[in-house]
C-alpha cells in the first residue's frame, strides 16, 4: 500500500534505518500493547499515546539511526546515561547495527515514561 502513512515515512530513510526503525516499533508495542500508535508524517515518526496519559513517546528516524523521544524526558530518571538533549523532551539514541541490549534500554526508560505518564495524569485530575 503506497498510500499507507508508515509506507511513506520508512519510504525516506535507507533500508538499515527503516529496520531498525521496525524493530523498535516491535519493541514498544510488545512492552506496552496499552499505547495506541499513529504515524506522524509531520513529525516525521511514530507517535505513542497512553488513553489516561496522553502522548508518551515517539520513534523518529534521524540520520544514521532512530531517537527515541520521550515528551516529559527532563523529568526522567536516566539510568543508563543516554538521555540527549536539552530541553522539556529527552530522546535515547539508537544507532545502526545496535544488538538487543539496545531493546532492553529503551524498555527500561519506556517504562519510567509510561509510569510518569500516568502518575502526572493522575495527579492532575486530582487537583482539578
């Protein structure tokens, strides 16, 4: 299906970034099946939303490999060291030719994303 968004997005990138791209994508939705996916051609990337959270993260081919974003990332725990970048949102660099310890880091700050996600949610219905 040409006109399929994910067709289009993986359609700009070299085969080994939309790989791994398709990886990741297996990776998220088997860690947390909760999180609805939409394909943000603007955005150029995935994006994933939990029904009481909101928007969680999003897979964004870059370069030579994948950012994978997380929306409050300043606020996170970075138990491994890779978060990047400066401002509200903090992304975790995957690279080209990563091996599944990869997977498994992205797992990890997915499930502090979720987590926060909807400890904030929840605290601020309990303000209202």
């Amino acid at each position: 299906m040409p006109d399929d968004p994910l067709t289009k997005l993986l359609s700009a990138e070299p085969p080994e970034v939309a790989q791994l791209l398709l990886r990741l994508r297996d990776v998220v939705r088997e860690a947390h099946p909760d999180l609805q996916e939409k394909v943000n051609l603007g955005w150029h990337g995935i994006a994933y939303r939990h029904s009481r959270a909101g928007y969680v993260c999003g897979l964004f081919p870059r370069g030579n490999g994948v950012n994978v974003g997380f929306e409050h990332g300043a606020d996170h725990p970075d138990p491994h060291g890779r978060l990047v970048g400066t401002g509200r949102t903090r992304d975790v660099r995957v690279e080209v030719g990563a091996g599944p310890e990869e997977d498994e880091i992205v797992v990890d700050y997915l499930d502090l994303a979720v987590d926060m996600a909807i400890d904030r949610a929840e605290d601020a219905r309990h303000r209202r």
